[in-house]
C-alpha cells in the first residue's frame, strides 16, 4: 500500500484548498518499519536520489557508550523500559529513538533511529541512588 505525503486539500485550520494539479511520484511515502527485539532482519531500500537507507526490522544487540570510561561496548538488548514516542511500544517491544532499553551492562537511551539507520546506538544511564 502507498502513503501520499502530498497536499491533502485541507489547511491546519480546517479550511478548504483548491488542489491544482494530480498526485506526484516524489509524494509517495513507505510504511513505518516499527523494530522490535529479536534475530537480526535487516533490509536496505534505495532512496530518492540513488542513497540508501539500511532499514532494521529486528535487531539483537546494541551499540552503548558509557560516558564514564568514554568507551563503546557490544551488548544483548534485554527488554525495553520505557518509551516516551508511545507507551503502547513498550508493551509491544517497539525500539525508537529516545527509548530506554536493558541490557547486559545496565539501562541505556537509544541516540540512533534503528528504522532509518538499521543500526542501535544507545547510551549508559546513571542510576540514581535513594
């Protein structure tokens, strides 16, 4: 199924727009690929312009810094925490940008957008101490 980003014939206020001419081929949209955790599935798709983007239907591990030792380590993604994009993500085991996941070495926030980079890059949380 095709997504049309085009104009729709309405303005943000409602009002009514007098559309001048048909849909267009660079309108066309994808589908939202939502990345959950599992065995790694990846696809790459060639964008508008001849780039690509390495879009990532399930990933396994992540990349995470831990700004203390300034080092990145390889780790197995757990679970996921928290999601502010949509807390229903969480119960479905969707990761986007901005999420909090568990790994091996403790709770990270997701910096990359594994959708559009095929790839998990997160960083170490410090854990507030009561």
């Amino acid at each position: 199924m095709a997504v049309w980003h085009g104009e729709k014939g309405k303005k943000l206020t409602g009002g009514k727009i007098k559309i001048a001419r048909k849909k267009r081929k660079y309108e066309l949209g994808r589908l939202p690929v939502h990345t959950r955790i599992g065995k790694e599935k990846k696809k790459i798709v060639r964008t508008k312009g001849g780039e690509k983007k390495i879009k990532a239907f399930s990933v396994e591990f992540a990349n995470v810094l831990d700004p203390k030792t300034n080092t990145i380590k390889k780790v197995k993604i757990l679970d996921i925490i928290s999601n502010p994009a949509n807390p229903h993500f969480v119960r479905r085991g969707i990761i986007t940008k901005g999420c909090i996941i568990k790994t091996e070495i403790g709770n990270a926030r997701v910096t990359s957008r594994p959708s559009q980079h095929g790839i998990v890059n997160a960083l170490l949380i410090e854990e507030k101490l009561k």
